[in-house]
C-alpha cells in the first residue's frame, strides 16, 4: 500500500477522466497526492466528476474540454 503522499508535487494527465477506469484512476491518484488535469469529450460529465471529487478529498482538479475538434479543423 503506498502512503498517502506517494504522488505529492506531481501532475497527473488523464484522459477519459470522467467517467469509468479514467475517473476511477483520477480517484486513486487524487487520493495518493497527485494534482489531476482531466480530460473528456463532454464538459457536463468533467464537471459532475470534478464536484464529486473535490467535496470528497478537498482537493482542486484542472480540467480540460477536448481539444479534438481544434486539431481537425
């Protein structure tokens, strides 16, 4: 079991943050000290995740809307 600090300092990315394996990576990490930067495709959903998140471990998430679009066009 890693201690509570392991990811203290560090900057976790993680796609597909909102919901399913993603949210529950950003959970993990979020527990072990990391600052997170989530991404998804829908803003509705990094929102709803970030609020829960946030009330539960009284942490700040980044988040990131997809930047796809951006890149096609």
């Amino acid at each position: 079991m890693l201690p509570k600090d392991h990811f203290k300092g560090q900057v976790a990315f993680i796609t597909g943050g909102g919901t399913g394996i993603g949210r529950a990576i950003t959970e993990r990490l979020t527990e072990l000290g990391a600052t997170c930067c989530i991404v998804s495709r829908k803003k509705q959903t990094l929102d709803k995740t970030a609020e829960e998140i946030q009330k539960k471990y009284q942490v700040t998430l980044f988040l990131c809307a997809s930047w796809l679009k951006y890149i096609i066009t």
